[in-house]
C-alpha cells in the first residue's frame, strides 16, 4: 500500500517551478496540500458527533490521514535533505497507525465491541510499533529500509528507500488489517440486509482508495513510478467513512427512530398504496386485523371503513379516532396514505358513564323539585285538615267523633306521602348491582305482605330475571296497590311474564279487572302528583323511576283484562332459569 516512507524520498532543488517538466510536481503537491486540508478539516468537523459509532476512529484516521498527506507536501515542496528527513520519520507512525484505526472502526462499526478488549488493541499495534522502531533505525541495520540511493523520475529527483524484511512484513501485516475489517463489514451487511445497504457499500467502495494507491506503488505503476498516492487513497477513504458515519447512519438514525416509535406505539398505524391495498402496519394494527393482511386491501380488512359517519370506529369492542393523511413524493405525486388509529374507548367509555351520571342527576333534581312540591303543598293540605279538625273538636261538642275522625284521615293521608316520599327519594337511583330475582317469587312476597281484602292474584310468571330484589318488589307492591285502591276488594291482579321475541327481553305485565283508566288520563299516569282516586299520586311515579333506573320502560297498554294493564319490557333475562312451579292464584 505503502509509502514513500517505506519507498523514496523526493528532492526539488533542482527543479525549477516555471518548467513545464515541474507540472507533475506541481499537480502532485496541490493534490496533497488539499487532501492534507480536506482530512483535518473533515477531522474536526466530525470531532463534535464523535459519540456515533465509529466516529472516534474516523475523526482520527481523518486526521493522520490529513496530517500524512501535508507531510508529503513537505517532502515534495522542501529542497533541504534534513527537511525530507524529518518529514519522512514524522510521518512513519502515523502511516503505521492507519490500518489499526481502520480495522478497529469496522470492528466498532460492525457491533464487535466485544473483540475491541484493551489486550487484543496492544496486541493488534505491537507489529505497527515494532516497525516503527526498525524504519527509524533502518540507516544502521536495513531491516526496515534496506538502501537510501537517489533515483531520478522525470522531473522529480528520488532518494529510494527499498523494503527491507521487517517492511515487506508490515506490508502483508497492514493488508491483513485492511482485510479483517473488509470482511467485519461485509458481515454486518450479512446480519443486517438492506438496512445498512448503502452505508456497507460506501465503506467498502472507499477502502479500495488506499489499497489501490498502495499496490500501485509497490509495483511501479505510471510514468512517475516512485511517486504514491497512499496518503491521498487515506483521506479518500476517510472522507467515504465520515459520509458513511455521520451522514448516512445520522439519516438512517433519523429513519430507525421513526420505525421504532411507530412500531412501539400502542395505536394501530397502517400504511396504504395509492391503490388502497395495505403496505405495512405495526404490532398494534397487526393485532386489530386478521392474519396476514400485507397485500389486501384497507376496506376489505376493516369494512366499517366504509361507512365512517364521522363518529368513533367501531372494531370490536374498542372505539377509535381514525386520521387518514396522504403520502405524497418530493414530485407532489400520490404514494398512498396513512391511517393512525387513535384508541378512544376509555374516552368514550368514560363519556357514556358522564351522560349516565348527568342524566341520573337530572332525575335527582326533578324528584327533589317533586318532593319540595310534595313537601310544600301536599303534606300542607291534609296538615291544614287535621289542625282544622282538632280546633273544631275543641270548640264544638257532641261531634268531637267525626272532627277527630277527619284529623286520623289526614295524619293517615299524610303517612302515606311520607311513605311515598322515602320511596320516591331512591326509586331513581341508577341500578349498579344486579341479580337473579325470580319474578314468580317476588310477586308472592309482595302480595303477602300487603292487606288485600278479597283480591285475588293470578300468576303466570315462571322467569328469573336481572334485576335489584327489594326495587323490583317496589315495583310490584306499588303497582298492586294502585289495583286494589282503583278496583276495590274483590279485584283480580294477573301477573304474566314472557320472553320478548322482538327485543330478546322479558315482557312482564300486571293487570287488573277494575273500571280501568279513563283515555284522557292515560298519558298522565306517571307523572308525580296526578291521582285518579284522591291518592298521593306518587305511587305510579315512582314505578316509572324504578323502570327508568333499571334501563327498562313501563307504558299502559290495553291488557287481557277488562281494567288497567301496566306492561314493563327491556328486561333482561337471567343466563339460567329455573322451572318452577306452573300457574297459580292467590287471595
């Protein structure tokens, strides 16, 4: 590869600069005082960025490289021998340093940190120090450089060197060098593919520089055959190496980080040809859609796509903000586009559950309005009836009986709102807990707990239902009291349950044969405070709370009965239901 160090000394002091036979020695020493400044500064430009791997190494060999190459310059320019002396054993080590710092940057390069151990680095420039020591001291043994005769070639006046033993030697110990790290380079393309494409053949392509530029000189070639080009190839190669370290791997840095966090991401992130069909995709996007969906196209793989009314993606049980933003080329042309999915399902989870709790607060509201209704004038009218009876009593006498039978109506009128009141104050409340009630059950318990005179009660509702037990019996016992208060002591209650075809619900009903709702007042029924029967007018509101807290409907329809009939729906069935005993009555 190598050197007029290890090859000729040059002499210029008797060549005059204006002889068109001093052009070669000109174009020579320009090409060495540029690639001399091109290395240090390359070197310290790089110097800050030397943290990327490699980069120190490259920094360096820049800069011996550079170093090398003025020294040349000085040898060819200077016309004193004591000069070229200087110049020639300056430059000894540094040529001595660059196949080390070479193979040390590919090994670094490559990822083999692990070889880079301080015992193998003093290992690898042991040879390159010994040879050192025997080029200074060649003039008394010729190990290194066997003769010092002076050779002319053209206009440049030689002094050749010649390779001693311990040159050849170093020779085939730098080449081997330069070969360890062609192949650790190789070898990282082997492990990495295209990835690192570009930046393996932009080293390799410049280490071919410095082992032309030495073979050349080793074996005479050109018309100036004692001239070489190594230290020009060094500063060839390093300027590949720096391009390769820290412009490329900075791009490719660049590249890799962008990959990483798409892929990292937990929103699927799919990118589509211009054609539609799916490019690539993240882990993310993988696990949203079916195996192996490189190649087919966006609508098919996600058909819910199509019909994107602007709202949350529906994909299963998850909810998604979907972005799509086009691909375009530095030419402004169409290269597809990318999709991002943004997961909103706990956004959207979190408003469903603000809606619930913003409607249930509307319902507190109305029946806090309801009970300051309930408060302020209904408890006040039979309030004012049983003041009213006592001071007749007091002031009257032989009718103290009725005065004081009107007071008990009252106080027993008023027991009755504030009975309603309690019920009403928790009938809204939204039902967070359910559990498996037996509708046939629950019917019994309630009329057994209520005085029902002579009515009698029909069953045919052998179904176990999803609901909460003691608001459910609310339910019932409110609906059985509004048939016994309307229809009088002989009434007949039916309760029937059956799944809802329709809806996949259960339809349950409760109706009676009294004298019914008259059509006018139908569609008032449940609402607070509206009473048919001088009652409290509470009982069917809160039937129509506990319905609406459930997530069910209550609605009066026309029943198998000639009275009122109360139909529920929207009620969920139990996953197991338990057979049990048929249809009965009860008194």
């Amino acid at each position: 590869m190598y050197d007029a160090n290890v090859f000729t000394l040059v002499s210029l002091h008797d060549v005059s600069m204006s002889d068109l036979g001093a052009l070669p020695v000109q174009a020579y020493l320009l090409a060495c005082l540029l690639a001399g400044g091109i290395g240090l500064w390359l070197a310290h430009q790089s110097w800050s960025e030397r943290e990327e791997p490699g980069g120190v190494e490259v920094v360096f060999y820049l800069a011996c490289g550079g170093a090398l190459s003025l020294l040349y310059a000085l040898r060819i320019a200077s016309s004193d021998p004591t000069m070229m002396s200087i110049a020639v054993q300056l430059a000894t080590p540094i040529l001595a340093a660059m196949p080390v710092l070479f193979v040390l940057f590919a090994l670094r390069y490559a990822g083999y940190d692990g070889w880079r151990t301080e015992r193998r680095i003093v290992a690898l420039s042991t040879p390159a120090f010994l040879w050192v020591l025997a080029a200074w001291s060649s003039r008394t043994h010729g190990l290194a450089r066997r003769s010092f005769a002076p050779v002319s070639d053209g206009s440049f006046t030689l002094i050749e060197l010649g390779l001693g033993p311990i040159g050849i030697a170093f020779v085939l110990y730098a080449y081997t060098l330069y070969a360890v790290g062609i192949l650790a380079i190789v070898d990282l393309y082997r492990r990495t593919g295209n990835r690192f494409r570009l930046q393996t053949f932009l080293a390799l392509l410049g280490t071919l520089f410095p082992i032309v530029a030495g073979f050349a000189t080793i074996v005479d070639v050109g018309s100036f055959s004692h001239l070489e080009w190594t230290a020009v190839g060094f500063v060839i190669h390093g300027a590949f190496l720096y391009g390769t370290v820290f412009w490329l791997d900075t791009l490719q840095a660049s590249v890799a980080a962008r990959d990483t966090a798409v892929e990292v991401m937990q929103d699927p992130v799919i990118i589509a040809g211009s054609d539609g069909r799916i490019r690539d995709l993240n882990p993310a996007a993988g696990e949203l859609l079916s195996a192996s969906p490189i190649g087919t196209s966006l609508s098919e793989a996600l058909p819910a796509l199509d019909g994107d009314d602007g709202g949350p993606l529906a994909v299963g049980t998850r909810r998604f903000d979907v972005q799509m933003d086009s691909i375009t080329d530095p030419r402004g042309s169409d290269r597809g586009y990318v999709v991002l999915f943004n997961d909103v399902t706990e956004r959207e989870r979190r408003q469903t559950e603000l809606e619930r709790r913003e409607a249930q607060l509307e319902r507190q509201n109305e029946r806090l309005e309801a009970f300051a209704g309930v408060v302020s004038h209904d408890l006040r009218n039979p309030l004012a009836a049983a003041t009213a009876a006592v001071e007749l009593a007091r002031r009257t006498t032989g009718q103290h009986e009725d005065a004081l039978e009107r007071a008990a109506d009252a106080h027993d009128r008023m027991d009755d709102l504030i009975d309603g009141l309690l019920s009403l104050a928790t009938a809204g409340k939204t039902v967070d807990t359910f559990e498996t009630v037996s509708l046939d059950a629950s019917a019994r318990t309630v009329w057994s707990r209520l005085e029902t005179a002579d009515a009698t009660l029909e069953l045919d509702a052998d179904l176990d239902v999803r609901a909460d037990r003691d608001r459910l019996q609310q339910l019932l016992s409110n609906l059985f009291r509004n048939a016994i208060e309307h229809g009088g002591d002989g009434v007949t209650v039916r309760v029937s349950a059956a799944i809802d075809a329709t809806e996949s619900g259960v339809r349950l009903r409760v109706a009676d044969d009294g004298p019914g709702i008259p059509g006018e007042d139908r569609s008032r029924v449940f609402e607070r405070g509206v009473s048919l029967n001088d009652g409290t007018g509470l009982g069917l509101s809160i039937v129509g709370d506990i319905a609406d807290a459930h997530g069910w409907t209550v609605e009066l329809v026309d029943g198998p009965l000639d009275g009122a009939c109360f139909e529920v729906t929207g009620v969920d069935p139990a996953e197991t239901e338990t057979a049990r005993t048929g249809t009965g009555s009860e008194r």
